[in-house]
C-alpha cells in the first residue's frame, strides 16, 4: 500500500517524521509530494497512491479520476470543503478528517484576536476588557468548546448554540445553551463563530442577525467565509459604528472593508488557525492513524462522505 503526502504548503518535519513512522511500521510505502505548484504534478504522483493525506490541497473529480487505486483521503484538519465529497463516493474512496486536533489552536487564535479588538488593535486609544462580557459561541464543536474554556478563565458569560448538540452536553461546561441563533446574537456582545460552510449555512449570518447584537458588537470568524453574507456585513459596519468585524477567513470585500473601517475591522492575510506547530504534528500524525486503521481495519469513524 502507497500513502501519498500531498501538501503544497508542508508539514513541520516533526509531523512528516510522526507519519512516516507509523505509515512505515504498519509495511506501506509513503511518499511525498510537498510544495508542488501545478495540478498536473498532484494527477501524476496520485496515479499509484492507495491513500493520500492533505491540508488544504484541492481533491475534485479530475484528481479522483487520476488516482486508479485509491482509497481513503484524509484531509489533516478539521474542514474538508476541499474535497469533492459527491465525487469521491462515486469513485468509492473514503474521505475522513481528523476533528479536535487543531481546536484550541483556533481558538487562542480567535481569543487573541477578540482582546487585539477589544483594545482597538493596540492603536493607543482606550479599550474595554472582556470580564464579564456575554461571550456567545454558534457552533458547540471541537474548537467551539476549547473557546468556551478560554472564556471562563477571562470572566466571561459564555452562552452557545448548535442545533446539533444537546443541551445538557452544553451545560455541563458550565456554558448556557440558548434555543436559536437569533437568541445568541440578540443577548451576547461578542460572537465566536464556528459553523461549517453548508448548503444551510452558507450566508446565513445576515443583517437580520448582526443588527440584533447589542451595543460595542464584535463577531469573531475563524470558521469559513462563506457562511458570512458579505452585503449584509458591510451594511452592518456602515449602520453601525459600533461593530467590529475580526476575522482569518478573508472576505471578497477585504479592501472595502479594509479602506473604510479599519479602526474595526481586522483580517489575517491567510487563514492562520491551524497554524501553530503542535496542530501542525498532532494534525498529520492522526491523519497517518486513521489511514492505517482503515487499511488495516476498516475503521470508518471519521469518515465525512457517505
């Protein structure tokens, strides 16, 4: 068996080490394709790959037609918008991610960014602090509850929604579960956003949510872009000088945003959440783990297409 690291942007050699290892202790061959800068190298080295690891790469049908024997695709993170999940049912290969490993990288990323708005971006002015803020986290997922953690120990009063999660799984954290998201972004100043980009999700945070927040509003996006209707967003920022949007998921409109707002408005240039070399390793190494118990075993518990 052929495991094919496919990655134009590498993994730490701590993490290639991990997965060699236990790619080479279960007897597959592994293989690396790093920092590659045509498509055409991933269809040639994917034609005798049995299993493949990426970060973000793009998997579509035309990789999937190329890649005769393959498998399962790991993708080392937790979003896999990447893949084109219809198409690789149809070429009966398994796509999984590894969920958990780079949660709380997001969320100091998301924590950092709320205090780098809270103190308007450290420009000299006065800020305001966060203890005993309302805090609300859409989205009660892996990253979702680390947030929830590192709020507790700022003081905040962390509320959540997720209409997936029971609400005694919420409460149990000490976090009170509302019933909707208009009851999130209606009662909390801050809202730490954690949806995935979904059929339903996508630009679903409009101007009828964002006008419902109270006074001295921030929303934190470290989830996906699409999720936010950009339109409505910027109606909100002009409607209210108040607002502040901080994000590391660049919006279409960055400049505009950027140009007129950027006393509250903040953008990383990339999307930085996973970026930190402990999800990093702990990322790659899973992926390598769950390639070979599915090989081995056929361990399907992270698979995210039917």
């Amino acid at each position: 068996m052929k495991v094919l690291v496919a990655t134009d942007k590498p993994f730490a050699k701590e993490a290639v080490e991990g997965i060699r290892e236990a790619v080479e202790k279960a007897g597959f061959e592994l293989a690396l394709l790093e920092k590659y800068t045509e498509k055409s190298q991933l269809l040639d080295a994917v034609k005798d790959a049995n299993a493949i690891i990426i970060r973000s790469d793009i998997i579509d049908a035309e990789v999937l037609d190329a890649a005769k024997n393959l498998k399962i695709v790991v993708r080392a993170g937790a979003g896999y918008d990447n893949v084109d999940l219809d198409s690789a049912t149809a070429h009966n290969v398994c796509v999984m991610n590894t969920p958990g490993q780079n949660a709380n990288a997001v969320a100091e990323l998301a924590f950092g960014m709320m205090v780098a708005g809270v103190r308007n971006f450290y420009d000299g002015s006065s800020g305001t602090e966060l203890l005993g803020k309302k805090l609300g986290i859409h989205a009660y997922g892996n990253v979702g509850r680390n947030v929830a953690r590192i709020a507790k120990g700022f003081g905040m009063e962390v509320y959540a929604y997720d209409a997936f999660c029971p609400t005694d799984v919420i409460e149990k954290d000490g976090v009170k579960a509302l019933n909707s998201a208009e009851e999130l972004y209606k009662n909390c100043q801050f809202v730490s956003l954690h949806i995935p980009a979904t059929a339903e999700t996508k630009q679903s945070i409009n101007h009828a949510l964002l006008s419902k927040m109270p006074k001295g509003a921030m929303l934190i996006n470290t989830a996906r872009k699409e999720v936010i209707n950009e339109t409505d967003l910027e109606k909100t920022m002009e409607e209210r000088l108040d607002f502040k949007y901080v994000t590391d998921v660049m919006p279409g409109n960055h400049e505009k945003l950027k140009e007129s707002y950027a006393k509250r408005y903040f953008s990383t240039p990339q999307k930085m959440g996973a970026q930190t070399a402990e999800a990093n390793i702990n990322a790659g190494i899973a992926a390598a783990h769950q390639i070979v118990d599915f090989l081995k075993n056929g361990n399907e518990k992270f698979r995210v297409n039917k």
